[in-house]
C-alpha cells in the first residue's frame, strides 16, 4: 500500500455556524448528498479500499447508518470535549500510520485528476505535494449580507520557480509587514520566483511517512524562527504544531534550504545554549538515508523535475511541491457563500461522477416538468405542483412545492413546505421549514423548522431560533 488516506471531519464551520449549529459540517446537502461524501467518492473513484475517517460521534453515526460505499471507512471520533487541530488530529491516529498519507478535507468538492498531485510528489521525492485552486470572484449575493459587501480576507503570498511546481515561499499576509524578504539560501538557488496572491489552499496534501513521524515526536518545539520580513532568524520560541495549514507547511518550506549539515550546526549551537533542556527533534532527524531520490521508478516523468539538479534533490531532502488547478471544479465549502456556490456548481459535477443517476430523482412527482431548469436537482419523493418553476436550485427530499410557486437560485432541504404563490429567491431554507401562501424571500436563510407567514416579505434576514432575527 502507497498511500494511506485520511479525511479530516473533525471541524464544527464556525464561518457558517446558523448551518452547522442544527447540522455537522460534514453532513451538510451539497446537490441532496452529504458534504463529506465528496472527497469519499474522490478516493473511492482512484482505487482506495480503505479510508480513515476522522469525525465526531454525531457524523459516525450518520456514516454508519446512511453511507453506502464499496470501499471501507475505518472511523475514528475525536473526544467531544478536546479542541484539536489537523496536526493534533494526525497525532491522534499515529498508531494506524504506516506509509505516506494523503490527507482530504471534508468540505472540499472538486473533479481534480489526483494523479497529477500524486505523480507531483511520486516525481520529485517530495517531503509534501499539496493542491491549490485560483480564488473566486463574483460570488452570488450571501444571505442575510443586507448588502453589505463581505470583508476582504487575507492573502497567501505563494512564491514558485519557473515550472511553477517547486513551493518556494508561503506567508499569509498577516504575518507581513510592508516589505518582503526572501531568504538568500532560496535566491541562491532559485533567482526567479514567481509570486502569486490569488490562490487558495485547497486542503488536499501528500505528506512523506517522516513528516508524521516528526509531528508525532515534536508536541513542542524549540525552534529558531526565520520571520519572513526579518533578515535574521535569531529569535527562540516554544512552540507546538497543531494545524498542517498554517504551521506545518510553512515549517517545511522554510526548511527546504536548511541543509542538514547547518542544521546539524544550529543544533549543536542550541545545545550549547539549553544544556539543561530537552531539545526537540528537527525535520530532518527524521529523513533516512534511504530515502533519497532513485531514478529507476520516475523516468517516465523524469523532465518533469527539470527546475531541480541531481545535485539539488540530493543535498536539500526537504522538498515541497505544489499542484495549481487552473480548470474545472474546486471549492472549499467553508462559507455560507461558498455553500451556497457549490450547490449552484454541483449540477455540472454529479452527471460526470454519478452518471447513473439522474438529476431529478425518479420518485419526484413534477406536474409542470419544462419549468423545472435542467441544472436543477430534486430528491426524492418531493411534490412540485402545478405552473410552478425551478431554476438554478437544489430541492431536497420529500418537499411539497404547492402550485404557482418560483424558486430560484435556491437551496431547500428536506421535507420543505412551500405553499401556493410563494416566490423564493436566493435563498436557504432549512428542513422541515414552511413557507406559507403567497410569501416573498429573497437572499435570506431560513432555519429549521421556522414557519414565514402568509403574504409577508423578507430581504437579506437570518431568521434561526425562536423567530429570532440575525444578521451576517
């Protein structure tokens, strides 16, 4: 076995909590399927037989009961009162790691072909290969925004060669100050960098057996920090590794142009200075000897690795490599917004990787069938009356649709209610909901269970609770 596959499902979407405080992330509908059920069927479609899980009791509950897949899912829950990250997480199933990992998160839904990251870190020996998509823009209105344009998040800063393969610098914008600096180990080697600052991590990584390993010995760190603003790398912290986005990443691209021999003299220098304390393990402490680079298995794709010499890839054992998707379908539902995008975007994905399976399911009872959109999906046993039209929008199971109703560019869970006359725009409607006759929503979220009287109109509102009023 290759690889190992994990799938993170541990995190509670606390960018999106009026969702995930009545539903788990995980098992939120994206096109009438449960979130996480994407990255599944991606490992499933490449050959995986087996796949660790990593969730809370709620999401094994609802995996053994409703999942059906070919392939086994080896579940392993998370204490509900212990606040891990994804780093903390892998620490958690160290016992069951024995190769390299692939790690997924469960919110990403994408038609990437996993081979071109696979064959990315297979190529160049690589420490980590991970994916990357191009930002989006021009996202649909969010619900309950009340026209108030969304806060601009910020940026990575992502420094590539000249393939535009090899990871070469990664900063988030937060930790910039209003120059940046790059480490002359790095310009020795590589004179040209190509900096991006549109892409998104997509939170799909291979990681080499030793990395966890490191992780696994490494709960804290005594580091030497190099700040990417800082000529100098003099300043010492303790420090422990809890999330691979944010810590373990940019750790090993900031080791790549450490060689072991000065790492070794670091070491010896920290030692002099800290006696009396335990030191931790550095990266490569955990590099064997075996692993260096053989050219037998890649020369298939041995051009590939025309950005690094023989020379390179011998002496520098730390290496990262990223794969920038540039076509197709890549999202990270990790917003309302992108929620809300995804279920627009699913239609197009589903009859690729589902192809048996229609879009509208077989038991739906459609009177007026040429008003609903032909990207639209609906789920079984739902009730669409007479002159009324669907388009651009995903409807869950066993919902009534009365006559004369529009929905458009909406997402209705189960066993919705929508009486006569209504007009839906832009909208969530959470399960169990009742919209009654001749109501106007538009760009709102309706939780579950909430009832919208007769004739009343609602705009940009959160309505959640005890007919509690939110705004985003």
């Amino acid at each position: 076995m290759e690889f190992q596959a994990v799938v993170m499902a541990v995190g509670g979407g606390s960018r999106m909590t009026d969702l995930t405080s009545g539903i788990p992330k995980p098992l939120l509908p994206v096109g009438n399927k449960p979130l996480i059920w994407y990255p599944l069927n991606l490992l499933e479609r490449v050959g995986f037989e087996e796949i660790i899980v990593i969730t809370t009791r709620d999401v094994q509950k609802a995996l053994c009961a409703d999942f059906k897949m070919k392939m086994k899912l080896d579940i392993v829950c998370i204490p509900d009162e212990a606040d891990m990250g994804t780093a903390d997480s892998l620490r958690h199933i160290y016992q069951k790691l024995k190769t390299d990992i692939l790690v997924l998160s469960c919110d990403l839904i994408t038609d990437v072909a996993l081979h071109e990251v696979v064959d990315l870190f297979r190529a160049h020996d690589a420490s980590l290969a991970m994916l990357m998509r191009k930002g989006q823009d021009g996202l649909e209105p969010v619900p309950g925004q009340k026209g108030k344009k969304k806060a601009v998040e910020q940026r990575d800063f992502i420094g590539v060669d000249s393939t535009g393969k090899r990871l070469l610098f990664m900063a988030n914008e937060a930790d910039l100050d209003e120059e940046l600096v790059i480490k002359g180990s790095i310009l020795q080697k590589h004179p040209r960098i190509r900096f991006h600052t549109g892409l998104v991590d997509a939170h799909l990584y291979c990681l080499k057996k030793y990395v966890v390993d490191f992780l696994m010995e490494n709960n804290c760190l005594h580091v030497n920090v190099f700040h990417p603003n800082s000529l100098t790398s003099d300043t010492y912290l303790d420090w422990s590794i809890t999330s691979i986005r944010s810590e373990l990443i940019p750790y090993l691209v900031r080791k790549q142009f450490s060689s072991a021999s000065s790492q070794q003299r670091q070491e010896e220098k920290e030692e002099d200075l800290k006696k009396k304390e335990l030191k931790s393990l550095d990266i490569y402490s955990f590099i064997k000897e075996a692993n260096t680079l053989t050219f037998a298995p890649y020369d298939a794709c041995w051009n590939a690795c025309r950005g690094d010499s023989w020379e390179d890839l011998s002496r520098s054992q730390v290496r990262c490599y990223v794969h920038i998707m540039k076509e197709g379908l890549c999202s990270r539902v990790s917003t309302l917004g992108l929620y809300m995008e995804a279920n627009r975007q699913v239609s197009k994905l589903l009859p690729v990787i589902c192809p048996e399976e229609s879009l509208v399911h077989s038991s739906a009872q459609i009177v007026s069938k040429h008003l609903v959109g032909v990207d639209s999906l609906i789920g079984p046993d739902t009730q669409v009356g007479e002159k009324s039209s669907i388009k651009h929008s995903v409807i869950g199971s066993s919902c009534v649709i009365r006559d004369r109703v529009t929905v458009t560019s909406c997402l209705l869970m189960n066993s919705v209610t929508v009486e006569e006359g209504s007009n839906i725009q832009g909208s969530v409607i959470c399960n169990n909901a009742v919209i009654e006759k001749g109501a106007d929503i538009k760009n709102c979220l309706i939780g579950s269970s909430q009832r919208i009287e007769a004739k009343a109109k609602r705009v940009n509102e959160v309505i959640v609770g005890n007919d509690q009023l939110m705004e985003i």
